[in-house]
C-alpha cells in the first residue's frame, strides 16, 4: 500500500493521541461510543483509514 513517484515510495502511518484537557471518568464511560463515532466518520470523511483504536483510563 505503498504510494510512490518517479524516484520515491513511502507509506504514511500516524500515531495520534487524543487526550481531552479534563479526563473525567464520564468520557471513558458514557461518552464511549459517541467520541469513536463522530471519529470514524471524521476519518472516513476524509478518506483515512484507522488500523487500531483503544480507549483507556489513566
């Protein structure tokens, strides 16, 4: 899945952290399901693919 030009091949992988300014216990509970949602639709708005999600407490 490598994406190349004439002289060059890369593959482009982040690694992004989401860490909201007040971790309360709410988020990892109840607000779950909502925050992965309204991520997979961003990303698949914008054409990206996610390979790997977690949700964990501190």
């Amino acid at each position: 899945m490598a994406n190349s030009l004439a002289h060059t091949k890369w593959v482009c992988k982040y690694h992004i952290v989401f860490t909201p300014k007040y971790r309360r216990k709410i988020i990892y509970n109840q607000l779950r399901l909502d925050i992965r949602t309204i991520l997979k639709d961003l990303c698949k708005w914008k054409g990206v693919e996610i390979i790997e999600g977690n949700c964990m407490p501190d």
